[in-house]
C-alpha cells in the first residue's frame, strides 16, 4: 500500500523555467551554481541515506554505483508504477506507453495528487531501477547525482539506447527534500550543459519513493556473475565542469593501412568492462599494428557497419574501413586470433603455425632473412613484446632459427604429445600463439629453442636505443 504522506511527482519543465507541484506554478529562482565539494551546501542529518535511480538497463547502473567510494550497497529493483508485487516478466510486459497523461508526466509535467486520483484505474509501469545505500560522510548526495546524470542520455524518453519501453525511463525517487532539492538543481545545470551540447530537453522523472520491489535474485549483481560483456553507453559525454577535469576530445580520423580501435565511453573510467580489457589486454599491446581507445563521438570519416553503442567495442579497420568487430569484452587469446587474421591471414603459413600448431618449412624464406639479422630482438608478430634475443642465437643447421634462452617471462612452456611423440611446445605468454619447441640439445650442454621465424618480427638494437 502507497504512503498518503509522500509528495506527488514533481515535474520539471526546463523549457519555461517553471515548476509544478499540487496544481501551483512557482517561477524558478535564477539557476545559482553549486559549489559540489562543499558539503556545507546541504548538511546531511543522517550518515547513511537511500536514494533511488533509473537509468536504462539496472545491471550496468547497480554496477557504476557499486564502484563509487561510500556507497554501501546497490541493489536492482523495480519502482514508479501503480501496480504491487511487479516481477520481471510483468515490465516487459507493461512496457508500452499506456496513457497520454503519464506520457506527459515522463515529459516533465506533472501530475497534482488530484489528477492522480482520477486516473487511478490507468497502468503505470515500473521502471528499472536501483536502491544506492550510501554514506554521506564519504560520499555526498551531489556526487551520486552527477553520475546518475553523466552515466547516461536524460533526453531519452522510455528508452536508453537500444533497450526500448517505459520499463526503462529515466528517473530520480527521492526520499527526502535535501534528495529532492539537489536533484531539481543539479537537473536545471545539466540541462544548461545539454543544451549547450545540441541535446534535447530532459525527460527525467523526478518524484518522491513511494515504493520498491527489489528485483530476482539473478538481476542482484548480473554483471559480477557474468564478466564477459559490455558495458551500454548511453552516456551523453556532457559532464559537470565542477567535478570532472574536461579536455576537448579531439576528431579521429582514418588512418592508411590497418589500424585497431576500441570504443570506449565519452566519459573516460565509467566502463568497468573497458577498465579490464585494458588492463589484461591493450595495455600490454606493443604491436605494429596501432591501436586507439576512442569515444564513438570523436571517429570522424570511418565506414563503420557495427554500432558504436556498446563499450569496449573492438574495431579491426583498414583504409578506414571495418574489416571486423566485436561488441563486449573478449580474452587476450580470442582477441589475438583475431588479430591474428587480421593481420597474417588466415590462410598463411604464419597463422597455421600461430594458431594450429604448424611448422614453417625448413630453411623457409623468413628463416632465411632473420638467420643473419644485425644486433637486436625479435618480438610476438601480433602483440609486439619482446620473444628472443640475438645474444643467445645460434646456428643449428636445421633450417630454423635456435636460441639458447628466451626474453625472461617471454614464453612458457606445453607438453605437446602430437605425432605420437612427446616434446616440450613453447608458447608466447603475451598472445598464446605457438612458437615452436624447446630440445635439450643445444651447444655446451644448453637447451635449443626451435622456433618458427613466420611468428616473429624483428628490431635492430640500434632502434631500441634510438
């Protein structure tokens, strides 16, 4: 049962300047900035408060703000609708519009407690959304709401990106008027910042909590049990001066030849998924090909098919033009293999003997150029790190290339029982890609590593110091 004493929706109309609540009209004060480091500005008279938000999708929403410092718990839910004990099934089912007067709410008029009465027997959906338990001695009332306004496009109306329905409208539910206050502010000053953009007109709903369901158990923590995906931006880009250090994003535009580039969010550090990608994967990528992070918004002159919407999403690009991607998160080895195709073609020599444990031909035209290179390395083809150096190489006469030792940590080392023998395969650690085998008869007593040459390229020394 609804509370009688929670106050009615309160809509925002950002095109008047006015405000609506209970039938009265009150012409807004001057829009004032916020000083949102100061937590003088509202003094929180409990430590620990909840605050409500719908963002789209509540898997990726309940995993941003469970991210943030202070924040207690999150938890996936549903709230906004008249109807008691929703469960997931019952919001998609209810997801289309159902009435030109909660229509009108979701664009920023609101509804007095009287009109509410009388559309009493109108279906409002629930829409997506989390309960954020938090601190305010850590983390402030302003901070969640900067997210909850940066994370994702308040302009959307029933909608966030490609999820479409009413069951993922934008919305704040406030529990008390300190909640309220801030939210209608910080709202009035990222609308200013929107408009400043070329975006539309907020359709946030903004209303006091009148009730919420917490969701399935499966929906509680989605992204945590399932790591490999994607994190849906849906964010705008816009952010507020005060808190974020912005810096023009500067147009990418094509490069010649092939190029990697990864998609990431406008606001930089907002996608975990992206977060992790870079650290097990293009971080440790030194290869010839180059790779970019990027903003969708900032790729200028790209022939692109797949869409942008998802981060990371992996471009492989050639003369400006997608070759292949991938949408979410991927391993290091499929990532590779792909790569892999990219660059060696997945008919060579070089890729069978990366990717299907081949054996380039003996005193093969690689072989024959790397045999006597100058001083220096040679590096993964595909990830770019360093594999072996000259100072250990020598000639076996068996028409591959031999060293006595690889780059320390550089490879590792597989029992291979094909062909009905039993040897020790050496793989590179970097891109997992085959190398070659490791024998134990290599000059003064020291092993031979017997690797393919169509795996590697090399590096003069003298490069390396320049």
């Amino acid at each position: 049962m609804k509370h009688k004493s929670l106050i009615s929706a309160i809509a925002i109309i950002y095109t008047t300047g006015l405000i609506k609540n209970n039938n009265m009209f009150y012409k807004n004060k001057p829009i004032q900035s916020i000083d949102f480091n100061n937590k003088k500005n509202y003094s929180n008279k409990n430590i620990q408060q909840e605050i409500f938000f719908a963002a789209g999708c509540f898997w990726g929403v309940e995993k941003h703000f469970e991210n943030i410092e202070g924040v207690v718990d999150v938890v996936s839910g549903y709230s906004g609708g008249n109807y008691e004990n929703p469960t997931y099934q019952d919001v998609l089912n209810n997801r289309r519009i159902q009435s030109e007067s909660f229509l009108s709410v979701l664009q920023n008029i609101g509804l007095s407690d009287e009109e509410k009465s009388s559309k009493k027997n109108s279906l409002i959906n629930h829409t997506e959304t989390v309960k954020v338990i938090y601190n305010t001695d850590t983390v402030s009332t302003e901070q969640l709401l900067k997210n909850f306004w940066e994370i994702h496009d308040p302009t959307q109306l029933n909608r966030q990106g490609n999820d479409l329905g009413n069951n993922y409208r934008s919305a704040i539910y406030w529990t008390n008027d300190e909640q309220k206050e801030i939210a209608i502010r910080t709202g009035q000053l990222y609308q200013k910042l929107l408009t400043a953009k070329g975006y539309g007109k907020i359709v946030t709903e903004i209303a006091a909590l009148e009730k919420f369901w917490p969701a399935e158990d499966y929906h509680q923590d989605y992204i945590q049990k399932n790591p490999n995906g994607y994190c849906p931006d849906h964010s705008t880009g816009v952010t507020f001066n005060g808190w974020i250090e912005e810096s023009p994003v500067a147009d990418i535009s094509p490069l010649s030849g092939k190029e990697i580039i990864v998609i990431q969010p406008d606001v930089k550090g907002t996608c975990l998924f992206c977060i992790e990608f870079d650290k097990k994967v293009t971080s440790k990528y030194e290869g010839t090909i180059p790779l970019k992070w990027a903003a969708a918004s900032s790729l200028k002159g790209f022939d692109l098919v797949t869409p942008t919407w998802a981060t990371p999403t992996i471009f492989l690009i050639e003369d400006g033009k997608e070759v292949w991607a991938h949408q979410g998160i991927m391993s290091s080895e499929d990532f590779y293999k792909a790569l892999g195709e990219f660059k060696l073609g997945k008919d060579s020599e070089a890729f069978n003997v990366a990717f299907n444990q081949g054996t380039d031909k003996r005193f093969c035209q690689q072989y024959q150029i790397f045999k006597d290179t100058p001083d220096g390395i040679f590096i993964d083809k595909l990830s770019g790190r360093p594999l072996f150096d000259t100072a250990y190489r020598f000639d076996s006469k068996t028409g591959w290339l031999a060293f006595t030792e690889p780059v320390p940590k550089a490879v590792y080392e597989v029992v291979d029982n094909s062909y009905g023998m039993t040897r020790t395969e050496i793989r590179s650690v970097s891109s997992d890609i085959h190398l070659g085998h490791v024998f134990n008869d290599g000059p003064d007593g020291k092993p031979r590593y017997c690797i393919n040459a169509t795996v590697l390229e090399f590096i003069p020394r003298t490069e390396l110091e320049s």
